[in-house]
C-alpha cells in the first residue's frame, strides 16, 4: 500500500477540470477552504486523477495510505480522517498520525495547514461522518482483475493475500457507506467512459 502510482483514471487533465469547475461552482465547505475527495477501491486509478486536481488548484493532497494503521486497520481510519478535517473546518491546521508501511509503526504526526484547497484520496476519504465538510466527493472505479493486477504490480505478488482480504474489507466499508451512491462524480478508471455529474444537492 506504500507505493502510490496507479493508471490514470482516464485523462486525469480532463477529469481534473470537470471536477475542479464543480467544486468551485460551490461554496466552501472546509472553513473558508474546499474539500476534494477522491475515493474508490484500491487499484482504481485515484491517486493520478487527485494530483491532477492539486495541480489545477494548488491544493495539498492527503493520502488515505497514510492514515491506515496497517492492512488489519485500513478501514478504521475514522478518528484520523476527523483528526485532519474537523480542525480545518475551525481555519486551525489538521493533524495525522503517518503510517511507515515498511516500518509497521507510526512514523510521525503531521501538521497540515487550513489552505483554500485541499484534496484528500485514498480508500475511506468519503466517510459519512465527515460529510458536510466535503465539497466534492469522487467515486473512481475499475473492475476487481484490473485493480489485482495493479496492485500485485505495485506491492509485488507477496502481496496477494493481503489485497484480498483489504478488497473484501474495502467491499463491507463501501457499502455501509453507501459511498458510490452519495458520490459527485463518477469516473471510470480504464478511461473508457467520461465522467458521470450527479446532482444530489
């Protein structure tokens, strides 16, 4: 889980803009600052698509990667993700615990500052309890092969066990929170088809 280059989700740029251009269209969330998250199961093309959308606003991207307590608790990541944002919401700087993957430990805590942009990717970034905080939630899926295959090639085939049963637990967290169905955007990860608005306001 440590590395985090996945395929684009489509053309990141182009995706990026449609995003971006929502986001603005829409009154700040986090503070005086907007919220971008970008989730979706592991393997599907978040992290390319979220560093398209920094570069266009200048934000500070968080990964989800980092706030996982390792593969038994990476979808018990509630208290850091409220660690980070609830603290931004009062222009105070969030903190988070960062978690060493090759180290199996905390590594250290980081500060990041209240900031009119900020992106948040990574599996859980769309947790309900941090909702009304969140300016535009993006939901980028591929299929289950597909998001194996990158991840075996990115954490090495040792790894198979453990995306196994991270994709299983992923599935369980997905659905209790409904986080496709409450999703902005839609963005499919093989760049096959374009983007997907929602207006669930």
């Amino acid at each position: 889980m440590a590395s985090r280059s996945e395929t684009p989700a489509g053309r990141p740029g182009v995706v990026a803009a449609t995003v971006v251009d929502l986001a603005r269209s829409r009154p700040a969330t986090l503070g005086v600052g907007r919220l971008v998250c970008v989730d979706g199961p592991a393997g599907s093309g978040k992290t390319t698509l979220a560093a398209a959308v920094a570069a266009i606003t200048g934000a500070q991207v968080v990964h989800m990667d980092d706030l996982m307590h390792g593969w038994e608790h990476a979808t018990d990541t509630t208290a850091q993700l409220r660690g980070l944002l609830q603290p931004m919401a009062d222009s105070r700087p969030g903190r988070y615990e960062e978690w060493d993957w090759h180290q199996d430990r905390v590594s250290r805590e980081v500060s990041v500052p209240a900031a009119p942009w900020l992106v948040v990717e990574g599996v859980g970034s769309g947790n309900p309890e941090v909702a009304p905080l969140v300016t535009v939630l993006v939901w980028v899926e591929a299929d289950d092969d597909l998001r194996l295959t990158r991840g075996l090639e990115r954490d090495g085939v040792a790894m198979r066990e453990h995306w196994l049963g991270f994709m299983r637990d992923e599935a369980l967290m997905f659905a209790e929170h409904r986080t496709r169905e409450r999703a902005d955007v839609l963005v499919d990860g093989t760049g096959a088809a374009a983007p997907v608005l929602r207006d669930l306001r």
